[in-house]
C-alpha cells in the first residue's frame, strides 16, 4: 500500500491535485472517492455538487462523514481510495462524537483504515488542511480542533510515503526535503 497525504491551506489546490495523483496511481481503473463533506448549507451543497461534476465518471464515490472505514469495507475494491478531506472528518468526529478523546478515536478510525487498505493493497490518497499557519482561534473548541488536526496531519505524515504541501497551486513533496536530515 501506498500512502499520500497532501497539505494546504485553503484554495491551495489540495483537491485538485489529489485527484491529478489519483488518476495517475489508478492507471485508468476506478478510484473510490471517500467524500466527507456535509451539505450542511446551500453554498455547501453546491461546493459538494461541483465537486461531484469534476470527477470522471469512471470513479465511485462514498459519502461518510465519520464511519470511513465502513464505508470503504462496503464499497467496491478500488486500487487507490482518495480520502477527502481528513480537515472535514476531523471536524465531524470533534461536534459529533460523545467521547471525551475523539482524537483517539478518529486516529484508531484512520488505523483501522489504514489496515484494511493495507490488505487489499490499496492506494491511499489524503487530503488535509494544513491550519497550523493561521491566527490562533479566540475560542476553546477553534484551538482544539486546531490542535487535534495538526497532530492528526504529524502522524499521518509521519507513516506516509509521499506528503506534499501545496501552495498556490503548486506541489511541493516535503517527504524529499524531509529524509535529507
């Protein structure tokens, strides 16, 4: 298995890019798009329904806002599953969840996960928020999910092959600079 996390702030080109990879790494087969957007709103709704409209037809695509290992276990077996975002499922499991660690949760979550694909020698392809670069949020549950992101991010990048920060548009793979030290 392979495992792609791809970083960025917002409108960075995550998404984007993610797929570009994902298309690649699926070499024409079917890509399972794991979405984890709501439509919580009508301009949600919509940023949702361009999103679908993007995709090539060929993909199939799984909407689950928390269970995505279920979900993945339940769909078709896909040679890459492009997980987006973990910026969103984060958030879900931090407003839903009534455990007191939904840290520990969400990373047992993306553990299993992780396995399963792991088995079925799928690619795994991530895309997160980097939000450690912004204002520090006025509000306690803002740092917290702040907080749990970015170690959500540090050990995603820590057991991944490749990571790659975007910025404008542009893809820098920091995995490279990374194993220089």
């Amino acid at each position: 298995m392979k495992l792609v996390l791809v970083l960025g702030g917002v409108r960075s080109g995550k998404s984007h890019f993610a797929e570009k990879l994902a298309s690649r790494y699926s070499a024409g087969k079917p890509v399972l798009y794991l979405a984890t957007g709501e439509a919580t709103d009508e301009e949600m709704a919509e940023r949702i329904e361009r999103h679908r409209a993007e995709r090539p037809e060929h993909w199939l695509t799984v909407e689950s806002p928390l269970k995505i290992t279920e979900a993945v276990r339940n769909a078709p077996v896909t040679p890459v599953v492009l997980l987006d975002c973990l910026t969103l499922l984060s958030s879900n499991w931090l407003l839903s969840q009534e455990k007191s660690d939904q840290e520990s949760a969400l990373k047992l979550e993306l553990e299993h996960l992780l396995e399963y694909l792991a088995r079925a020698e799928t690619c795994l392809v991530v895309v997160s928020n980097e939000v450690g670069m912004g204002i520090v949020p006025a509000y306690a549950l803002g740092r917290r999910y702040r907080d749990m992101l970015g170690r959500l991010n540090q050990w995603l990048a820590a057991q991944a092959d490749l990571v790659y920060l975007m910025v404008a548009g542009l893809p820098i793979e920091i995995t490279a600079l990374a194993e220089r030290d």
